[in-house]
C-alpha cells in the first residue's frame, strides 16, 4: 500500500489541477496555483482557516490541494502518511457548497484531517499496520462519523506502530509491515517515538492541518512530544472507541494531535460524546463543555497551582527543559510545587499483566466485527509467522505469544491485580492533587528522540504518562523546548474529566513560552 502512495497522489493531484488549471470550486476570479497559499501553513490554526474562508480568500478545495502537495514533496522524507483517501478533493468541494450557500457545520468543516491506520473507515483499509488485516472494515468508527458528520476532509490514513507497539518485545516505533518507517521531521535518523507516529510526524510537517491518534499508555503524548506538537490524551469515556483496534478497554482512547491547543479543543469538542456501542462514554457527566476552544483564555496559569513531576530518569538534558519550564510556569503567575508521585513501581509491575489478558479479549472482539482476514489472535500470529516481511524491523511477536497464553478475563488474579493498578493510579493523581490543592501535574513528555535502529529496537524510558493513562485521566502535552534540534514535550495532567482544564493550562503556557519552531528535516544530529 505505502508504495502506491506516489500514483495516488499524482491522481489526487491532477484532480486538484495542481499541474494545469485552478480547480472548479476555486474562489472566483483567483487563478493563483491552488497549491500556494499566501500565508503560513505551519502557523495557521482552524479559526483563521475558517476566517478566510468565510471570506472568500480560501476554499476548502486549495487548502486540501496544498495539503496534497506538501504530501507529495515532503512525505517521501518523513512517511507519515500510510494511504491517502481518494474521496479527499470530492469531501473539500462538498464543503465549499456549504461554504457558499451558508451551511457549514462548524469549525472542522472543509479542514483536512489525517486519521491513525487503527481508526476503522469503510471506504478505506483499516490495517493497524499489518499485513495480515489488509481489508476494508464494515462501518466507520464512531468518531470517523463525528468527523464527517462537522464536514471535515478526511485526508488518509497514518502511519503507526504496528499493533499500536503491541506485537514486539523490543519494537521499532513508528515501522509497520504495511506502511515501513515513520521518521522524526526534526531529524530523519531519529525516531518519532509511538505509536501514533504518522499522526504527530504528518502534523508536524505540515501535512494535515489535524491528526486523530490514539493511546493505551503514551501512544498520543509521546510522539507529540517528540515532534512539537500538541497531543491529547482525554479522559477514559470521552470520545467512543467503537472501530478503534483495541489493546484494552480499561485504558484505550482516541484524541486529536495539532500544532496548536485551539485545533486541539475545536477537535475534541467534535470527537467527544456518549455512545451506546461504548459503555465506557455512558459515563461521560453531561457537565462537560461542548466548545472546549471557549474555555482557552490568557492568564488563566496566573494564581494556579503546578505539581512538578521532574522524572530525572530522563536524563540531565531534559530535566534542563524542565528547569526552564518551571521558570516560565513563575513568569506566567503560577505557584510550581515540586512533587514526586507514589506508586509508581507497583503500576510497572501490575501493568503488562493486565494489558495481556485484555488485549487478548478485546482483539478477538475486534476481528469478529471485520468481514474478512483474520478472526482472533491465534490467527494473526500463524500469518505473522509465515510473512517474511513482517519479520523484518518488528523481528518478534513475543507479545501476541504471551497474550495468547494469558490468564483469561475472569481469572480472580487478573480481576484482582487490574482492580489495585487502577485504583493505584487514581489514587497516585488524586492523593498528590489533594495533598498540595493542585490544579494540575507537569512532568516532561519525553526525553530527545533517540535513533532509529531496528536491530536493537526503542530506547524508550518514559515513565511519565502511566499514571493518567491506566487511571482514565485526561493528559495533555505541549512543547516545552529541545535538546539540540530535537523536541521535548510538558504533559499536563489533572484529575477525571478535567480535560477543558488541562487545555486550558496548557494553552496559556504555548502563549507565554512559545517555544515550538517547524522542523527542518535534518538527515542527522548535526556534529
């Protein structure tokens, strides 16, 4: 599939008219190359996006057609993009009717958008990376549904780890047997960390203006940390995870990833609410807002209280960016409080365990909703073992093997070790916020990318999302600065569906610490 991508995009690109005219929905009397947009691309947010074309400065059509062709020049560099959709120029001209005739369907509407490769669409292969799964499903997912429900253009699928790093001992973030390796844009060597590594990497060049990821435990907030841009990780039960390949229902969510907070809460405001095939969003409080872009307002960190979660297991660098961030936590009015949060060994040890067991469950449900390809788990190992190419960056399958023999979902000490992790891991956040009255919890994101090497697979350390992520908690990370050329990510977190909060927190420390900066796709660290 990743090497039809040129042909595809050759056809999406003549479609648009890149090569010879304007496209027919172009604005009126403008016959500009519909690929050149006169401003920053990089910069631009949703709201100035819908500005200009309210006033007829830009259409849905030259946006999606600029987007393609950032695709085609820069993907072959970064390769983020696992499948582009076909449908994506018809989606745009649609919306510029609605656009025209004053029947948009709110901020998303003409907004091109990439989706992770686990994220189920009808009219497009849903593989979660692998091979074995190379097949349409049967119905979008239901947040596929949201999104076009707003009139957003679903630009394709992205590129992940594959199984969502769930296959391997010693995995490769960011390389799948379907889509080959993501690389970091900020250096090429570098990895993107996982596993919504075509999400954040197609952000961060650029190559959508939103992406959808998801994530069991870091899977959003790491490689939005590692490519500067903005992830979030919601609260267990905000956004459905019907036609989301699974890992655990206990942790699993899906969240948006953008270059800035405000298309991140325009997009969750669209991703967010109940669903009956989800029990997990029927406990969604009706309490929560339905714009979360309204509740970004400036100053809102002066007088709030931070927790600091330093983690100098991520080394001296690092914990540099985490100096400086503090620093600027104080400039901005907030009282930073240093903390170390409890538990956290006994989470480690009681993790793996549980998610083996669930992954199990949740995968054979899963394949069960397909037409056809696999149908449980012992399945998806007998292909893996008899494709060659699966074999040759995710060399092993330890995890599915492990997962296979696991304790089943009724077993008393399953049940009871996954009843004390999340109990644990609430009370790591809630003990710690109660203790110093905090309004939210900064730690760093991630350490520096570290290279890509499929021999000896991810460096990766990076204890700091386990505790929001097994307890249901909302997670938000923003850039906080870099090491060298490479990106370090600030998490906030805060307790159970104080996601608007956490947004809110985040996006006042964008504004006074405005440290992100495109990237340069640097083959390698310079020196």
């Amino acid at each position: 599939m990743g090497k039809r991508l040129p042909a595809v995009l050759a056809a999406l690109v003549a479609a648009a008219g890149l090569a010879t005219a304007p496209p027919a929905v172009a604005m009126q009397g403008d016959h500009s190359d519909p690929a050149e947009l006169h401003f920053d691309l990089d910069r631009a947010d949703i709201p100035s996006l819908q500005h200009r074309m309210a006033t007829g400065q830009l259409t849905a059509t030259r946006l999606t057609s600029a987007y393609l062709a950032r695709i085609r020049v820069l993907d072959p560099k970064v390769n983020a993009v696992l499948a582009l959709n076909p449908a994506a120029l018809a989606q745009a001209a649609a919306s510029d009717v609605r656009h025209r005739t004053g029947r948009t369907r709110g901020p998303l509407d003409g907004i091109p958008v990439l989706v992770k490769d686990n994220v189920d669409t009808h009219d497009q292969q849903t593989t979660a990376g692998s091979r074995a799964l190379r097949s349409r499903p049967a119905k979008d997912a239901t947040l596929i549904t949201r999104l076009r429900d707003a009139g957003a253009v679903i630009l394709g699928k992205a590129n992940l780890s594959e199984w969502a790093n769930f296959r391997a001992a010693k995995p490769t973030s960011g390389w799948s047997g379907v889509g080959g390796q993501t690389n970091n844009p900020y250096v090429l060597d570098h990895n993107p960390c996982g596993s919504s590594a075509g999400s954040a990497a197609g952000v961060a060049a650029s190559l959508a203006q939103v992406a959808i990821g998801s994530e069991t435990d870091g899977s959003i907030v790491c490689p939005a940390g590692m490519t500067a841009t903005v992830g979030h990780k919601p609260s267990l039960g905000l956004v459905s995870r019907t036609g989301v390949v699974p890992i655990s229902a206990e942790q699993d969510t899906a969240g948006p990833i953008a270059r800035n907070v405000v298309d991140t809460a325009l997009t969750l405001s669209v991703l967010q609410g109940r669903d009956p095939s989800d029990p997990a969003t029927l406990r969604y409080p009706s309490t929560q807002p339905t714009d979360y872009a309204k509740l970004l307002r400036p100053g809102v960190l002066r007088g709030a209280r931070i927790g600091l979660w330093r983690l100098p297991v991520l080394g001296p660098d690092t914990d540099a960016v985490v100096s400086k961030t503090k620093a600027s936590l104080e400039r901005a009015g907030a009282r930073v409080v240093e903390v170390n949060l409890p538990y956290q060994d006994r989470l480690s040890e009681l993790e793996f365990p549980a998610l083996l067991t669930e992954f199990h469950r949740d995968i054979d449900a899963y394949l069960a909703t397909r037409p056809t390809g696999p149908r449980n788990l012992a399945d998806l190992i007998a292909y893996n073992r008899a494709d060659p190419l699966e074999r040759t960056c995710f060399a092993g399958q330890e995890l599915f093997e492990q997962a296979l023999a696991a304790p089943g979902p009724q077993d008393p000490t399953y049940l009871k070790n996954r009843a004390e992790l999340t109990d644990l891991s609430r009370r790591s956040l809630d003990e710690t916020l109660a203790k110093y009255d905090l309004d939210a919890i900064a730690s760093p994101t991630n350490p520096p990318a570290w290279k890509t090497d499929c021999k000896v697979g991810d460096n990766d350390v990076i204890p700091s999302s386990t505790p929001a992520a097994v307890a249901g908690y909302p997670d938000v990370t923003v850039p906080a600065g870099s090491v060298g050329p490479l990106p370090v990510g600030i998490s906030f977190m805060g307790g159970q569906w104080t996601d608007g909060k956490m947004l809110a927190l985040a996006a006042d420390y964008m504004r006074v610490a405005p440290v992100r900066v495109p990237p340069r796709y640097l083959p390698k660290l310079p020196g």
